[in-house]
C-alpha cells in the first residue's frame, strides 16, 4: 500500500473521546505496507483511527529487512521485529520465533511507556500476548478474525490441530474476545465453550475512496469490455472454483459473460492451468494482484462483482465492492449474511453452487435499474455502518470496559 494509498483511507478528522485516553499495545503478525491478507489492512484502520481519536498506540508487528524498525504511520507508533530464527523454512518455527521477538520488543517498551492494554490479533501473535500479559500485569483483548476449524470445515491435521490449540488457548486466556459478526461469535462460542459474556462483535471497518487512475491506464483490454469482477486470496475457502464451474456453463449457454479475478495465493497458478485446460480463456481472466488504487478502477469499471466464499467470517471485500456502489452477489454464507439484504443490497447464492451464481448474475443483467437501485442502497448501508470512525470508538469503549471489569475481578 503506497503513501496516496494510506491518505485516502484515512481522510475525515475525528475529534478526540472526553475520557481517558488509552496506551494501547496491539500486536498483529501484519502490518501495511506488508499484507498478506485482510487481517493487515483491518489493523492499519483500527489502529489509524483509535490514534486519531487521541489514544497512544503502539504497534508490534513482524519486519523485513528494507522496512524501518520504528516509524510512525498516522499517528501510530509502529515497531518492527525480526523473527529470532528469521530464515526458518517451517511456518510454525518462523512464528515461534515472531511471538518471541514481539515478547521480548513488547516488555522493552514496557520500560518507557505504562500500558493500559494488550490487543492481539488472532493465534499467530497469541504466545506473545499471553506472555506480556502475564509479565505486564495488564488486560488482554483478541480479535479473533478466523478459526482454523472453519478455514478447514474441521480439524483434520497436525498443523490444523496445532493452531485450533493455539486459538482455544488465546480464547480462554484473554479477558475479552473481538469478533467481527454474530457467526463467527456462534462458531466461538460452540468451538471452545465459553461464556457468551466474553464475546463482543464490532464489524470490520472501511473508508471510501475512488480511484485516482483509470481502467485504460492498467487494463487496457478491458476498457471497452463488460465483465464480472472478483478478487480476494487464492485459496480453496474463497470459492474461486465455483465461478470456473460458472464460466463452463456460461460458455455451454453462449452466454457473453467474461469474469475478471484478482489476487494472489497458493493456488493461483492451479486456477490458471484449470483455465487452460478447459479453454476458458475467453470467459474468465485471474490476473493476479493488484494495488487497492488498481482494485477500485476494477471493481467501478465493472457491470457487478461476485464475493463466491465457502468460508467467510465477515466479508470485508463484500464492503469494498458496495461502498463503491456496485452491485454486488455474494455466498449466503457466515457474515456475509449480516451484511447483505438479499434483493435489498445485494444478492445472495448458494455457496459452492454455479448454477445459483449464473441466476443471480443474470437477475442483474436483465434488471439494470433494479441493479443500479441495489448497488446505491449497498452503498449507503457501508458508509452509514461500516466507517472507521464508528468502529474505532465501539473498540475503544470496549477497551474500556475490559479495564474496569479487570480492575473490579481483581478486587
């Protein structure tokens, strides 16, 4: 994410809380300008805001050699760390080594600043957080974004099992749990049995912006083209298959349907070669990542967008298609429920179906006005729920009460 980038998210002034204002130590394994999923920009929003709102944050988040080890971003202090055992090819041994670095970079700026509280995001930053708030004496929050259990529908390796372990544990130390939707609150409250009180849901946040460049100047084969946009991680749980089955029918039909797909991920060349097997190239396109700047020319150069997820515990790209005003289908599945009013703001289809995907999408290309009037409700709906600025203050009382309710468990 470039400088022009990080402005445009957080353009508007909030004015300071009258309370007290927090010291906050947030700890999150990504951190703009590296992200590598959605995890990354939620916590560049919240952290962006909560400082604007006259809160001290510090950020301890993983580094790489080129990024500066202190720097502050938009009022956020942010601090970054080498994994001790940085070269280590094991994910879990490189984490190991992260939580490490974060514990011992967390109790050092302990020394220099008295913090009110620890927030930590999701299991990969769990055994550092639990460690600083044993050593810190203070509360500890977690966002929970994702659970292994319903990236996977169950829990069926070592690895798997490991992290289930690691978030069941974050869970159950921590004073308070974040999740963003009433889902992922059901799916936490069934998964480790705790009680309903513990849990709090705040939605992720977004800020509207347009693109400051145009279709022509990125794609410019798609300038004159009508098509389909989707984007997110190449991954199984996105649900990028069922638009491939979709592009099958779409050809069979006739149909004059062209879906373009962006983002990256493990299985973004095996998406590709499932192109070319099928000879699809003429109805679909994964063109790999693209900038936020190069997403928005997308997704408002499109007829809709389609978020087809088998697993998604909120949906934040759901938001970014329809602040933009674009009509926008999305899986009858987990958060996305919450946010779409199927008819009303957006469209729903069975998840991991084709055929539903290829009803909806022809519902908005035979009712354009009905399309237009949804993608604009869409739109009104994010921006009046969905702004930073709504998210960071229900975060920060929530910060609040996770303190006094400490200090009144701990007599």
């Amino acid at each position: 994410m470039n400088k022009t980038e990080h402005e445009l998210q957080v353009n508007g002034s909030e004015k300071a809380l009258p309370g007290k204002k927090l010291k906050i130590l947030m700890l999150t394994w990504e951190y703009p300008p590296a992200i590598i999923g959605g995890l990354s920009r939620h916590v560049f929003g919240l952290s962006v805001h909560l400082a604007k709102l006259g809160h001290d944050v510090h950020v301890i988040t993983a580094g790489a050699n080129e990024l500066p080890e202190e720097e502050s971003v938009y009022g956020v202090n942010v601090h970054r760390v080498l994994p001790l055992n940085w070269q280590d090819k094991s994910f879990l041994a490189w984490i190991g080594g992260l939580n490490l670095a974060i514990a011992f970079k967390g109790e050092k700026l302990a020394t220099e600043c008295s913090f009110d509280l620890i927030h930590a995001h999701d299991w990969l930053v769990g055994a550092a957080a639990i460690v600083l708030k044993d050593c810190l004496q203070i509360p500890l929050l977690a966002t929970i974004h994702a659970t292994e259990y319903g990236r996977n529908n169950g829990i069926y390796t070592e690895m798997q099992r490991f992290i289930h372990e690691k978030e069941k544990q974050l869970v159950h130390i921590s004073d308070q749990i974040i999740v963003c939707s009433d889902y992922m609150k059901e799916s936490l409250l069934e998964l480790f049995k705790i009680g309903e009180e513990k849990i709090t849901v705040i939605p992720n946040g977004i800020e509207p912006y347009e693109s400051a460049i145009t279709m022509d100047k990125i794609f410019p084969e798609l300038a004159e083209r009508k098509y389909i946009f989707s984007i997110g991680r190449m991954v199984k749980e996105k649900g990028f298959e069922t638009i491939i089955e979709a592009a099958e029918l779409v050809k069979e039909k006739g149909l004059d349907y062209f879906f373009v797909i962006a983002g990256k991920g493990p299985m973004l060349e095996t998406y590709r070669h499932q192109i070319d097997a099928r000879k699809l190239d003429k109805y679909v396109k994964f063109i790999g990542y693209v900038s936020d700047e190069e997403r928005n020319a997308l997704i408002s150069g499109s007829e809709m967008a389609v978020i087809p997820s088998l697993y998604e515990p909120f949906g934040i790209v759901a938001l970014e298609t329809m602040v933009l005003g674009k009509p926008t289908i999305v899986a009858g599945t987990g958060g996305m429920k919450n946010i779409v009013k199927h008819l009303h703001t957006g469209l729903w289809m069975v998840p991991g179906n084709a055929a539903s995907l290829l009803e909806q999408i022809q519902y908005f290309m035979n009712n354009p006005e009905k399309a237009k009037e949804i993608g604009l409700k869409g739109s009104q709906m994010v921006k009046g729920l969905y702004g930073w600025k709504r998210i960071a203050s229900e975060t920060a009382r929530m910060m609040e009460d996770t303190m006094l309710k400490n200090r009144i468990d701990c007599g």
